[in-house]
C-alpha cells in the first residue's frame, strides 16, 4: 500500500500555527479546562500536536434525528455536569423538531510526523479504552489519529409539543455519569501518553 510522504517544514508550520491558536483560545477561555493539560503536555513532545480535542460534553440539539448536523439547532452546551434548573427552561421551548439530549465522550484529533508515532498513539489509546480510535488521514501534512471514546447517547426529550421525558432527573443524573465515566477514560489516557516514550 502507498503511504503518501509527510513533508517536515509543513507539518512543523501546522503545529506552529495550531500551539499559536490554542494559546489564544486559552486567552479567550475558550480552551475545555479537562482537556487544557493533556494538550499543554503533547505539544511538549516533537513529533505530534492535537488540532482539535474534547473531553466530553452534553449538550440539547434541535433536530429530527440526533444524529443530523445540517438541521441541527445547539440549544445548550456543557463540558460539565448538568442540573434539572439548566435543562427545564429548554425543554419548556417549543420545539421545531424534536429535542435531544446528547452525552459525547471525549475526542481528541492528533496530528503525528511518521507512522511510528501514529501507531503508538494508537496502542496508548486502546490500552486506555479508547477502542474506536484510528488514522483518518495521511498526508503531506502529517498522520491524523482520531481518539475516541465511544461514549455518545441520545436522549429523546420533546417530539413536537409532547415531552417525552417522565423523569428528568433520572436522566441527567445519568447524563452525568456518563459524561465523568468520558471524563475517567481521558485520565487514564493522560496517565499512559505520560508513562510512554512518543
């Protein structure tokens, strides 16, 4: 199989340019705190940098099917725990389609200099629990590793006018624990990338 080559002088730019945006999203608080050390510890190393990373997150979407983009209107986003005093108000809205509530585990997009690097990346997340992880991409910019949880559940809380929902605190109590058993998984990864030599 062929394996396009990465070019050094452009990935080392991208990584410039991607430690140069996480700083400013640092500066402007838009950085997700759970995830601000793992991205500061990576870009530490040589040969990979994050683009892009989430360490879970709950949020209220718009949409016929949760699983749509395109249609879909973000009522709420939250890379914390959730109460019933923040979630009521929304679903007391009138709804387009129907509202979801949705529980997302962690993402975190690398970008590794050589398939070495990459593939030990991908061992690390594994080992962590991260078994949907994998390369989505390579290129002349580099080898992009997508690490994900797997964690990502819908719930149905409005179709139309009608609430669905009987028990609301039982689901965010649920969404909850979901969002920290993401949370626990990122950790643990975080313990491994330390231990490791990459």
């Amino acid at each position: 199989m062929y394996v396009p080559e990465v070019n050094e002088k452009l990935w080392r730019s991208k990584r410039e340019e991607a430690y140069k945006r996480f700083l400013e999203d640092i500066e402007i608080g838009y950085v997700d705190r759970d995830v601000r050390e793992l991205i500061e510890f990576v870009f530490t190393k040589r040969n990979v940098f994050t683009t892009s990373s989430c360490s879970g997150r709950v949020t209220v979407v718009d949409a016929t099917y949760p699983w749509l983009r395109e249609e879909a209107d973000i009522l709420f986003k939250k890379h914390d725990s959730i109460s019933v005093r923040e979630i009521l108000p929304i679903l007391n809205q009138k709804a387009l389609h129907r509202l979801w509530l949705i529980v997302s585990g962690p993402i975190i997009h690398f970008n590794a200099l050589d398939l070495n690097t990459a593939i030990k990346l991908l061992t690390i997340a594994r080992n962590a629990g991260f078994k949907h992880s994998g390369i989505i991409s390579i290129g002349s910019g580099g080898i992009v590793v997508e690490i994900v949880s797997g964690i990502w559940v819908p719930f149905l809380l409005k179709d139309g006018d009608e609430i669905m929902v009987k028990n609301l605190e039982h689901v965010v109590n649920l969404a909850n624990n979901m969002l920290y058993e993401g949370k626990a998984k990122l950790e643990k990864l975080f313990k491994f990338l330390r231990d490791a030599n990459i």
